[in-house]
C-alpha cells in the first residue's frame, strides 16, 4: 500500500502540486457543511455531505456516488476528501467504490483525522448501529496533514485527537508517552511542535501498517483502546448521546491498560499517570454496571472479534504491545469496573 | 491478486478441501433463487437473493449484508458465491466489503459467469442505470470451474456464455477463433472438451488479469465488444426488454470488428465469417436507427470511459489488440449500421 504523507501548513501549494502528478480530467471535493469552506481557494466542485457521525450512513454514500455520478466523474477524476474522519472514511468509501476506484487525496481537518482514519487506508461507513461495519481497505494516493485548520477547532475536537495521538505513544514508547502527558489544552497551539508530535504519531501508525496493510495480524495494535471504546461510543450513540471517538478511546486506554495489568503486569504507576492525565482532560465516562451487559454485547459484534470472544491489543509495558488477547467477560467486567474507579466515578 | 482456479467437474470435494486449507468460524453461501438448491450436499446457511440481473441493486447489496449480520459473520469466516455473474459480482462485493473484507470462493454455474465474471477479481453492482456503476476489485481466493452444472442451463445462457469464450479466443488468436465457429448448439454438452474449451478462454482472461489487475492499461482489452455489448444491454434494459450479456456482447463484438476493419484493417473474411455464427446464434439486435443516440449516451457514460468520450477495445487481427481507441459519434453510427447489415437487419 502506497500512501504519501506530506506534513505541511502550505496546504494549497502541496495539493496543487499533487494534482498536476497525474493527468486527469476533473476534479472534485468531497467536504461536510463544516468543512467545504476551509479551503477558498480550491476551485472545484464541492460535494458537501452533512456533518457529523450519524451521518455516516449508506444513505449519505449513495448521496455522494449520486454526485459524483451527476458530475460527470470518470476513473480518470481526483477526489480530494477535506475534513474529520467521518469525510476521509465515507469519502473514500465512496471514491474507492465508484467506478471501482478513483484516485483521491485525503486533507484531514481535525487532528484526530489527521492522526487516524486519514492515514491507512481504512474507508467505511457505519451500519446496523456498527461502526465502519462496512467498508474497504483503500490507501488515499496522499495525505496531506497539516496543524493550520485546528485553530479554530472546539477544546473538544483537539482532545479527542489528542487520545489518539497518546494510543500510539504507548504503542512506541515510555518516553513519548511522558512527553504527551504533560501537554496542556489551555494554551494556545504551537503549530511547530504538534505538527511534530503529530508526525511522530502518524509515523508509529505507518510503520505498523506497512507491515500489515489488511489487518491480519499486528496492524491490530492499532486497536489499542478501541474494543472498549467503540463499545462505549456505540452505547453512547444508542443512547442518542453520542460522545467524541477521542473520548471513547481516551477512556478505552484506561481500562485496556487496567486490563494489561491485571493479565501482563502493565506497570501501575504508568496506569495511574495516564488515568489521571485522562480524568482531568476528558472526565468521567457517565457508565453504569448497568450498562455492561451491553457494552460487552457490542464488543463481541466488534469487527475485530472472531465468533463472539472478545479480542484485545494490550500492553505489557509502553512499546510493548501484544495483540489478539481473548479477554473473558469477567475479566472485563472487572476492568470496567477499575476504569470507572480511576476515573473517581 | 492472487486467485486460484480449479477446473474440475468434483465440486464438492473441491470445495471441502478448499474450506479445510484456511481456518474460518462458520461458512455462508451466497446464492440465488435459481442456484441455491444446486449443491445439496452443501452443509452451511444459504442467503439467496433473488435471481436476475434486475436485482444487481444496492437495495440487494444491503439485504445480503444484513444478512451476513444476522448469521454473526466475522472476518474469520468464509462466503461461498454459488451462482451466475450477478451472484459472484454482486455476493463478491458484499463480501469485499463486509467488515472490509472476507475471504469468498466463487463457484459459477453458468458459462458466461465462469469464464466472465467469475475470474479476475471485479466485483459490484448496477446503479442508476449503469453496469456495475459501484464496486471493488476484491480477488476471490479461489474459484471453482465446473461444467457440471451446465446441462440444466437454458441454450440461451449457454450461448451467451459462448459469445464471452469467444471474445477471448479472438483475443488469442485465429486457430482458436476457428476451432469455436464450429460449435454446434443443438447437440448435447461434450462436458470433457468444454471444460478444455473454457479453460482456454479463462486463461486468456488471467494472463491479461495478472499483467494489469486494476485495468489501468492492458486489461482494457477484456473490454473487447463491451463498449456496444454494454450500451445494448443498457438500452435494452431501459425498454423493460433486458437482452442476456453475452447476446450483447456478441452483437458487440460485430459492431467493433466492423469498427475494426475501418480503423485498422481487421480481415474482412474474419468479421464475415464471425458475424455469420452470430447471426445464425445470436439472431438480431432489434435497434434501429432512432436508439443510436441513446446508445452513444450509454457509451460515453462506460466505466472505460475517460470525459465523455467513446472508447474501444480493437483488433488489428486476431490475437493483435489495441485498447483505449477513441472513437467518434460518426464512426460508431457507421459501425452501427455495419453491424445491423451483417446480422440481416
């Protein structure tokens, strides 16, 4: 899988410059109501779907295969997808599908796009009340990552891309981690220095990805967090109460590395340095024991589980990740039980 | 792309053996109507749509994945495509994209599906009119290619299968061209020498395949009669009287060897001779004068396409192809009628 990341806040001169590689015939941007006018200068027809994740629909697909259709997109177009995680996956579904696939770039707009679902080559939409149920493995030809639209990004939004980038600092080692949990949200951005921590995150996930493009066996690293937090995002969403993928995922890690300490020695004092980093920033999760026959249902139908186990990457140390643990529903209701607890709910 | 073809009449066997060689939770079968009774010893839960080329929707896509759903289907499990194009192209895709992606075995029983459809990795399904407006390129990992089931097959699919066998020989060469305009429809199947006839055809198709997977180039020539046989199809459609692919295609393929001879000389006594078994076969088109512009729209909305304008596969002779030919409006009324004089319209 050929994907070229380009780290820059010269945005319109790198697409310009990306464009004119290959000969086509038109272009056209793919962008939600949010986003469609973060690049003014982009003289192209804009396909703009409506925002946010329950959006993310078969329905929203068709919409867009139905502009395309209307104009006049051929295989020889370029697609560029400008936005959050919900366009770069839903757009390059789209693309990836029409005509059996055209070319397109991806311009994250979010730094938790910027980080995850920009870069992979994972493309999808949700279904049945699943998340990316549906989808395909189909690398963006670039990715343009960029810190210059994040100034005007909700607190909310850079937290939550934030999670992301602290998943893959434990994903690669003590030391990025710690440089991560000192970070303080009321400041304002230094584009400088997270374009760089950014760089560094996205280039831990590249890495793990080139040596695994369709998920059979160590991308699933990646997962860290996420069995637990796509739960908690899709119960969330069930209870018409959708909270930040970020958000879901920051909690996620708590529990996945209680988790990993109870099953591989995780070191405590590192569970209790990130849970504290969390409950500061992200706050308390609002689950109740009530809630985890549900949540545990959701983790079975997670697309990562084989015939309804549960299936977990964890840590036995920062950097040293073990994917395809089993984890029995015991086992994770303890879990849930010591995230909560260290969330102080 | 890597798909492994087994030419056999044992399918059963097969098929177990093939099950055996990769680890997998449960087993679906995706079929038709039509074909969902064919393999009774077939052990697994059978998801059959109904069968028809009218049925190649999304609203069907989205039927069969809720039913992958409902079955608990996991990315460790196994599809079985049973069935003719719009099974594997259709069930192919359903499956490519569940959970973005589970292995599938296609096993087509019909002619035009195992040598056409079947093989090479194209999956999809009809969308606002036009052919396989929407899909992937998703390799089944195995095919299965049998004759056995071509004895119940109505003459009329048998001999649209044929006019697809015979595309590939006239990209071959002209001994095997020869060897097929002797085919004798009326009498019964000689399942040995179909097999070896099929084979042939198929390998055509996979060197072609294996030498362009995405059809950025060569495999444009597998394209050959498509760009009329489709425009046919479509307009046929479009009239409420569907018209089988490979009739399409064989009508195509007179109209772009008449093409082919204005353009680059194609013998006269090769398209002669090909337009008098297809005439005698294949019978007449029923277009006049009056659908050319609609066929014309039909053609520069292809797939292969580029902005609009008509391109061909054509042959210089048999077994000498040159794809992404451009043609204009006048030369294609010209070959329209061409085609309509040799088959006796």
């Amino acid at each position: 899988m050929v994907q070229n990341l380009h780290f820059t806040n010269e945005v319109m001169p790198t697409l310009r410059r990306l464009a004119e590689q290959q000969p086509h015939n038109r272009v056209v941007c793919i962008a939600d109501t949010n986003t469609c006018h973060l690049l003014p200068s982009l003289d192209c027809p804009v396909i703009a779907i409506p925002a946010g994740e329950d959006n993310k629909t078969l329905a929203t697909v068709g919409m867009v295969w139905d502009r395309l259709h209307e104009l006049g997109v051929t295989r020889n177009s370029l697609v560029i997808n400008l936005g959050g995680g919900v366009v770069t996956d839903l757009g390059g579904f789209a693309a990836a599908t029409f005509k059996r696939g055209l070319r397109f770039i991806n311009v994250p707009t979010t730094l938790l796009g910027a980080v995850d679902a920009a870069v992979g080559g994972k493309t999808g939409f949700n279904h049945q009340g699943l998340k990316n149920q549906i989808g395909a493995f189909a690398p963006a030809s670039d990715v343009v990552i960029s810190t210059c639209f994040f100034d005007t990004l909700p607190k909310q939004e850079l937290k939550s891309g934030f999670a992301e980038v602290l998943k893959h600092a434990l994903l690669s080692s003590h030391e990025q981690v710690l440089s991560l949990l000192n970070h303080d949200f009321s400041a304002p951005i230094n584009h400088e220095a997270l374009l760089q921590q950014l760089r560094a995150a996205v280039e831990v996930k590249q890495d793990i990805v080139a040596r695994d493009p369709n998920e059979r066996g160590e991308r699933k690293a990646l997962n860290l967090g996420h069995t637990v937090g796509h739960a908690i995002e899709a119960l969330a969403l069930s209870h018409a109460h959708p909270v930040p993928h970020g958000y879901a995922v920051a909690w996620g890690l708590v529990a996945e590395c209680a988790l990993a300490g109870m099953r591989l020695h995780f070191p405590s004092s590192d569970l209790y340095r990130l849970a504290g980093f969390i409950r500061e920033n992200y706050g308390v999760t609002g689950i109740t024991c009530n809630d985890y026959d549900a949540l545990i249902d959701a983790m079975r139908h997670d697309k990562k589980s084989a015939d309804g186990e549960i299936n977990c990457t964890l840590l036995a140390a920062c950097g040293d990740y073990r994917v395809g643990q089993v984890v029995t529903p015991d086992e994770m209701r303890t879990a849930l039980d010591l995230m909560r607890d260290l969330l102080g709910e």
